[in-house]
C-alpha cells in the first residue's frame, strides 16, 4: 500500500540530500522536519524516512516543527515508532504562533524527548473519535488511548496524568499552562530560540546536546507530496474512481469516443494513486465495479429501473466499505448516498432516452424522406414530374395516379427505383 508513496519519499531525501552535506563544518546540524496539516500516511512516511536522514547525517538533534490539528491513529502510531526507534534525540517545537498540537498531534508531543511550545499554542484534546462500535467498544478505545498516552508521557519523564486527561476529559492547555503541568519543557517564541535553549541539555544517551552555531537544515514536505495529501481525500477518490470506471465503460460501450476513455484514465491512474496510500476493500471496489456494470445494463435492456435501483444500492455499499482505515477514512455517508442517487437517476433517464430511440423506424439514405412535406415544381401524373424536398430536387410519381398539379404541397410516402424517385400524394396545405 505504501510502496509508491516511499518510492516518492525517497526521491525527496535524494533531491535535498546535497543541501545535507555541505552542514559539517561548525557543529553537527540541527534538521528541522516541517509536521503540517492532518497526520496521515504521506506525513508519516515523509517524518519517518527524514529521521532516518537526519540521522545517517550525523544530526545533533531532529526538530519536529510541529502544526496540526490531528489525524489517523495509524500514522501517528507509525511516527512515535520512528521517534522512539531513532538513535538521536527527537524535539518537538509546536509553532509558530497560533500553532497547535492537537488530537494525534498530542501523542507525538508526548513522545518527544523535548517539547517546546511557542506563545499562543494549544496543545490537547486527545479524545479518539468516531469509533461508532457502540458504547462498550468506544470506552475500549478511549482507555487505549489515554494508557498509550500516559505511557508515553510517563517514558519522557512528563505529567502523565495531566495527557491522561486529554483523553478522558479531552483537555487542552495553553502554552504557559502546559509548562506549569508539566506537559511542555518551556516556552520558546521562535524556532532559533527553541535550538538554543537545547543546547547543552541532556540528551537521550546522557551526554549534553550541542546545539549553539548549529546550521539548521530546514525539511519541508515536497509539493508533489503535498499534492498526494490532496488525493488521499476518501470523498475525491470515490469520485475520481467513479468517473475512471465510467469514463472507460463509455469507451468500451462506444469505441472511438477518445476523449470519455482519456478522462477515464487519467481520473483512474489519480484514484489509484490515492488508494495506494490509502487502505481500501476489495470488497468496496467490487461493489462500486458492479454498480457501475448495472448502471450500462440499464441502458442496453428494456426494464423498469430495476438495474439502476440495484447499482444505485451497490454503489452505496461500495463508497461506505471502500476504506478500512478507522475514522476520518471513509467518504461522507451522506455524500456518497446522494452520489449514487444521481448517478442512478443519470442513468435511468439515459437508457428511457435510449429505449425511445431504438423504438423509432431506422431510416437511412432516402428512406429518411417518407413523411416529409415537399413541393411540387411540376405536375406529377402517374407517368411522373418533379419534387423539391430538403433542399433537393427529385423525380417523382403520385400515388395511386392522383393528378397533382405544379406548386401543390405533397408528402413522400414511398422511395422507389432504389432511392431515385418518390412517390407522393397530396400534403396538407
């Protein structure tokens, strides 16, 4: 699932790894590795290999700079493991002003080995939501949740009751407040400041940091990573999946169309690329494939809609079983029920579009002029004369030897001599 998603993280580390090894001369250098916006996998996976980099680059000490308002419980775990399993020490400087370490962003504070926090931040309200287990599941989850990160807290030698209250009572402390509950080491207004005030501190293998003079090697997350954040919204995959499959099917129905089979792919190759970072079912992809399958059939057989109700039900099991990943990984029930609804309704008028045409007469060549209202430019017998129809002038006769005289308004009925002359009768006037 995470394979192109590391592949992009690794390209990222090879880019910026000539700015790495020039910062040796002075001090070991400081990395500063930007935590912005939801914790999810592409955060993880950048945080993850960027410690490892800072690592094998002889790094003082990793500074995660730290804004966030929470995320996924599964990539905050995998960044706490990579904290915890780095070999150099990990800080956390939550800011700049107006910053915050929330929900998940709290656990990852708690598991620093350095917490600093600048003036006007928040950090707290740890609280797991979403669970929709029922109640007993839903307590299971929340003394999970403050046991791990009461423990954490408890392993940086912080105030483990004062995280465990941000999870039972969801509580939330101001920068200064944190510091006098032990949650926080200090308050520093800028980053510089924070990189100072470690200097000479403790570090996690009991010989002091050196941190004064030290080069800051500044890592922020790539925009082609940023744009892969913007991709793993569950709500855009299902509708970028939607329009693949259908873009193609449309394709596969009436080849030659080119541009519904390009859009197609293009919005298929995005939702895959979503789906690789996100855990999806098997069993949501199948739904919405099969949805979509009865959708097309709608408009290749006569019924009822009984087709477009079942793709309509399967499209909206497909969407709420797409993601399996916990809360905040999964479409917008709402969302997904009204997506389906149009997208059935869409195809249930286009396949009573459809039965319509395939009940009209096919008429092609002149076959296309029965019915149609000409004029006679001269006077027609049986042995004959001339018509203007469409724009065209015609030989014709007159039905049953009726006499029609010039300028007479006359109705095709019949296309005789394989399509060379019409036979007509006399049109309303």
């Amino acid at each position: 699932m995470r394979a192109a998603l590391t592949v992009l993280v690794a390209i990222a580390a090879i880019l910026a790894g000539g700015a790495a090894a020039g910062g040796q001369e002075q001090a070991p250098p400081v990395w500063v590795i930007a935590l912005e916006g939801t914790i999810d996998p592409v955060n993880a996976a950048f945080v993850e290999r960027r410690l490892d980099d800072a690592e094998a680059g002889g790094a003082a000490v990793a500074i995660l700079r730290m804004d966030t308002p929470g995320g996924f419980d599964a990539s905050m775990r995998e960044i706490v493991g990579a904290m915890r399993g780095a070999g150099i020490d990990v800080a956390v400087w939550v800011g700049p002003s107006g910053a915050r370490a929330g929900s998940a962003g709290a656990y990852i504070a708690a598991a620093s080995d350095h917490l600093g926090m600048a003036p006007g931040t928040n950090i707290g309200s740890a609280t797991p939501i979403g669970g929709g287990g029922g109640e007993d599941l839903d307590a299971k989850i929340r003394g999970d949740a403050a046991a791990f990160i009461a423990a954490l807290a408890q392993e940086s030698g912080r105030n483990a009751a004062a995280y465990r209250a941000m999870v039972d009572d969801a509580a939330n402390y101001t920068a200064s407040q944190a510091v006098d509950r032990g949650v926080a080491e200090t308050v520093q207004p800028t980053l510089a400041a924070f990189v100072a005030w470690l200097d000479g501190r403790e570090g996690r293998d009991g010989a002091p940091l050196v941190t004064a003079g030290a080069p800051l090697q500044e890592r922020d997350l790539p925009w082609y990573l940023r744009a892969l954040q913007v991709l793993i919204d569950p709500n855009l995959v299902f509708i970028l999946l939607l329009l693949g499959l259908a873009g193609l099917g449309y394709e596969i129905f009436n080849p030659g169309a080119i541009i519904p089979g390009v859009a197609g792919g293009i919005a298929l190759l995005l939702a895959l690329a979503g789906l690789s970072v996100l855990p999806f079912t098997w069993a949501g992809l199948a739904l919405i494939a099969l949805a979509l399958a009865l959708f097309v059939a709608e408009t290749q057989v006569a019924g009822v809609g009984a087709l477009a109700a079942g793709g309509v039900v399967a499209l909206a099991l497909g969407g709420a079983f797409l993601f399996d990943g916990g809360p905040g990984l999964e479409p917008s029930l709402p969302f997904v029920i009204a997506t389906a609804a149009v997208i059935g309704g869409g195809f249930a008028v286009a396949a009573h579009l459809a039965m319509r045409a395939r009940r009209r007469p096919v008429a092609t060549g002149g076959g296309a002029l029965v019915g149609e209202i000409g004029e006679a430019r001269a006077a027609i017998g049986a042995g004959g004369g001339r018509v203007f129809v469409n724009g065209e002038l015609w030989s014709a006769r007159a039905a049953n030897g009726t006499e029609i005289p010039a300028g007479a308004r006359v109705r095709v009925v019949r296309v005789d001599d394989e399509g060379l002359t019409l036979t007509v009768e006399p049109g309303e006037e």
